[in-house]
C-alpha cells in the first residue's frame, strides 16, 4: 500500500512543501516517483517519517535528524528507543502537570507548599543509566549523592545558573563572536565554573564534554535552540579555555 504526497501531509500534520524539503535534504525519499511526477510513500516511508517527526519534537535540527538516522538502520530498535524516551518524558510532564496543580490549589487556598510537591518532576535521576555507562557507577552516586544534599532553591539556582550561561552563549552565537574573544571566553570561564560544583574539572574532561555537546543530538538541541550554531561555539569555547588555562 502507498500513499500520495498530499494524502501523507494530511495525515501527519504537515504539508507536501516540508515533505519534498525532507527528501531535498535525504531524510525522506519517496517509494516511487509517478509518470504524472507526484511522489509516493510505502509504509517504510512511513515509519520513516514518524522517526523524523519524533526526533523533530525533541528538538533536534535537521543535520542532527540526518545523523542519528545514519546510525539507527534497524527500524524496530530506533522505535523501541523513541519509545522510551517518550514514555519518560509522558512520565516526567505528568509530575510536573500534578506539581503545578497541588501548587495552584494550596496557593489559592492559603494552605503551606512543601517544596517536595512543588518541584517533583524536575530532577535528574532519569539520567542515571546513561551516567554510569558514560562515566561509572562512582561518578553517578558522587553526583546523586551532592544533588540531594541540596535544598529546593539551591537546585533550583542550579538550574537557572546552567539556562543562563546557555542564554549567553546564545547571544554571542547570534551576535557572532569568535570562540576565543574575551567575552565569549568569559562565558567559558562561568561554564567551567558551574561544572566544578559536582567535579573538578580537567582539561580533558572539559574538551571531552565539549565535544559531547556536539556529538549528542539531545546537547545540541539544548544550546541550539538559543540560536543555530551554539553548540558548536560552546565546544569551541571550552576546548579554547580548557587549553588556555587547565
């Protein structure tokens, strides 16, 4: 069974331009092309498509889509993984939907917030496998361990501290400054800084995480969407810093 162009972009929410712009890009080439020149999709085209889709939720940019597909050629393990992945973060949206409702109640209530209730969903433990697979055991419980001797504000300052580091090189990703100028090199400088609340960071830890920032879909995502090409300045910025003074 196939599908015309149209009959596809109805049915996915998008339209035929973006479809022809996927295949432009060799994301998503059709099953067939028509005598008449209209595009047609078989049903691998269509699992294809759900994974770009997928991915396109999560925030990844097209090169990063295009990358994580050259990798995942078994169909069935990709779907499995995005499944997962989904099913968490279904799990995660749902505490804070309930964490924002209990909120909302007490507060209009006058009743006492605890700051279990108020921040339950925001937390980092669904991260602990893939910690321990990159860094060990060890690594993950020292972290564990220091982000629940924590009190809600200090965690929460934590986390703004990171948004805000990720705004600024954001900006000078937009307003293009170079790596190694004094004001994104200050920027590297309070990155390296936040990062010495859990480690003392090294000069290969720094390159490496750098690097990470760009190898990993989920990373790039992260900074990039602060502006295209922050994730790149990032990594660049720290191996610079890291060279210069670790």
């Amino acid at each position: 069974m196939e599908w015309s162009i149209q009959e596809i972009a109805r049915k996915a929410g998008t339209t035929s331009r973006t479809l022809r712009h996927y295949g432009e890009r060799g994301l998503l080439e059709p099953s067939r092309i028509g005598a008449n020149g209209y595009r047609y999709y078989d049903q691998a085209a269509l699992v294809r498509l759900q994974r770009i889709l997928l991915l396109r939720e999560l925030g990844l940019s097209l090169p990063a889509i295009a990358e994580v597909l050259r990798g995942q050629r078994d169909s069935s393990a990709a779907l499995r993984t995005h499944l997962v992945l989904l099913e968490q973060e279904r799990e995660r949206i749902g505490r804070q939907i309930e964490a924002v409702r209990t909120t909302l109640h007490k507060t209009e209530n006058g009743e006492e917030l605890m700051a279990e209730e108020v921040f339950d969903g925001f937390d980092h433990t669904r991260y602990e496998a893939e910690v321990t697979e990159r860094w060990g055991r060890e690594a993950y419980e020292k972290g564990d361990r220091w982000w629940r001797s924590l009190s809600a504000e200090q965690k929460k300052a934590f986390t703004d501290e990171q948004a805000g580091i990720a705004r600024d090189f954001g900006q000078a990703a937009r307003d293009g400054l170079a790596a190694d100028s004094d004001e994104v090199q200050a920027i590297a400088r309070r990155q390296v800084r936040w990062l010495s609340a859990t480690t003392t960071p090294s000069k290969d830890y720094v390159i490496g995480l750098g690097r990470m920032y760009v190898d990993d879909p989920r990373f790039t995502a992260n900074y990039d969407k602060h502006g295209e090409g922050t994730a790149l300045l990032v990594r660049d910025a720290m191996e610079i810093y890291a060279e210069r003074n670790l």
